[in-house]
C-alpha cells in the first residue's frame, strides 16, 4: 500500500500557533518535506520532534515532487511544510498535491496557521469575499495583465509582499486603483506585528518616508459597484442606439437579445430601442 500526503500548517510566527494533531503528525510521519530545512529545524527543535528533512522548494519542485511520490508509493509517510503558514497556497506545495492525485496517492490537510485568514479577520474591510492574488508576478507583461485585471474588482483584494518591493508594488496599485482603503499587516502574530490603516495614496506617502520592515499582507478594498455602473452608463453616453445594438450584434446575439441588453445598459424600455433602430 501507497503512504499518504499530509500538508501541515505551520505557525507564521508565533511558534505557539500549532495544532496537537500537526505536533504528533510531524513525530509519527517517515519523512518531512520542507521549503527550507533550517527554518524548519528550529520549529522541530522547540517541540523537540526528531524526524528526517528533506528540502523541497520553488527551484526544484517539479523533480524534487517526482522523488516524493516516488518514496510514497513505496509505503512512506510524508509531512510537507512551508516556511509558515499552509502548504499549497502560494507555495510550491500545489505541484506536489498534483503529482500525488495523478499517482492515486491520498493527501490530506491538517488545517492551521494561514496568514490569508489571519489578516482578513482582523483587516476590518469586508470579508464576505475576497480575491486572493499572492505575490504579484515579476514579469512586466503578466504583472500588468494581473494589475489591470484588478481594477474593477468589487470584492476585497489581498496581496502578499516583501519589504523590498513595497513602495513600487504600492505605486503600482495606486496607479491602477486609486483612492481605495488599504490594510497593511506586518509581522502576523510576531511581538511588532501591527496594521496600518491608509488610501493607497497615504500608503504610498508613508513608506517613502518610512523604511519598510517585515512581511506583509496587503488587504484593498474593491471597487464599489455603483462606481461601475455609473462609468459603463458614461461609456454608452458617447455612443447612438444603434452603434451600441451593433456592438452586440457583433458578438454574436441575436437581435432580439441585443435589444435586450441595449435596454438594460441604458435604462429604457426594449420598445424604446426597437424605435430608435426601425426608424
């Protein structure tokens, strides 16, 4: 028989923040699968837990997983964790868990620590839903495209970040977002966590006159709704009746559906659009 996956949460820093039942997985698995095993160390050293460390990483994630599913078709446990918080959010964990269900192998979470909820449960914007984008990608065609896609997002943002590239990834921000309330959380559960309470643009004042320090959960509110609305109505201000049926008609509805949504965009009745169009 195969072994099986266990993704571990770990604390995000307070060492405190760690399950009975990770504690005792941690003790009983054949292996720990670990982005960094220094890291790592020192958490199984506090809890005085003797068990063997492998690394598993960003940069050898894909041959690193092969090894592993190779070791737990054989019968091993396995315990993956991350520097802090949950294995598998914005972490090499998901290419693993992959590997491990198209080899039939079971995994299973022990849940815990996630700097995600721990920072929307104390952010103090809404919570009811949210988008989660993890770090913003380096490249500067994809991060554009994932800023871009940002910027009519109703619900509440959240972004992860490191100190050294804050004040251009808050610029950024403020360039595609604007006004909005932000929430910057520093060093979780640490002894000098705290929150910051800004605009993006008093975000931006602040750190460029203040050093940045710690990592950081960004929390944005998104963009109200009605602000949408009262843009797209603007938007069709500028065009006729008739240009603006066609643009459906374009992709593809049929005439009578495009009326439809010509009435609704503009807040007229369908008969109202079918006279302006039949003239």
């Amino acid at each position: 028989m195969s072994g099986k996956l266990y993704l571990c949460a770990t604390p995000i820093g307070n060492l405190e923040d760690i399950t009975f039942r990770v504690i005792e997985t941690l003790k009983e698995v054949d292996l720990i699968a670990a982005e960094d095993t220094r890291h790592t160390l020192k958490l199984l050293n506090h809890y005085d837990i003797k068990a063997k460390l492998t690394s598993y990483h960003e940069h050898n994630k894909f041959e690193k997983a092969d090894e592993l599913v190779a070791r737990l078709l054989a019968g091993d446990h396995i315990a993956l964790v991350t520097d802090a918080g949950t294995p598998g959010i914005s972490d090499p964990g998901e290419e693993l868990v992959k590997k491990c269900y198209k080899a039939g192998i079971e995994v299973t979470s022990l849940p815990g620590a996630s700097a995600l909820t721990v920072a929307l449960s104390m952010c103090g914007l809404s919570s009811r839903r949210f988008v989660f984008e993890g770090f913003l990608p380096v490249e500067k065609k994809e991060r554009k495209e994932a800023l871009d896609r940002l910027e009519n997002e109703t619900r509440t943002i959240v972004l992860y970040e490191a100190p050294h590239r804050i004040r251009k990834t808050l610029s950024e921000l403020e360039g595609v977002l604007g006004e909005r309330q932000i929430r910057i959380l520093r060093e979780l559960t640490k002894i000098h966590e705290s929150i910051l309470r800004f605009t993006l643009p008093e975000a931006v004042t602040y750190f460029t006159e203040n050093e940045p320090k710690g990592e950081m959960v960004l929390v944005i509110e998104g963009k109200d709704p009605e602000e949408i609305r009262g843009e797209a109505e603007r938007e069709w201000e500028k065009i006729s009746i008739r240009e603006h049926l066609e643009r459906y008609l374009a992709q593809g509805l049929s005439e009578k559906d495009a009326m439809k949504q010509v009435a609704k965009d503009r807040g007229i009745t369908k008969r109202d659009v079918y006279d302006e169009v039949k003239k």
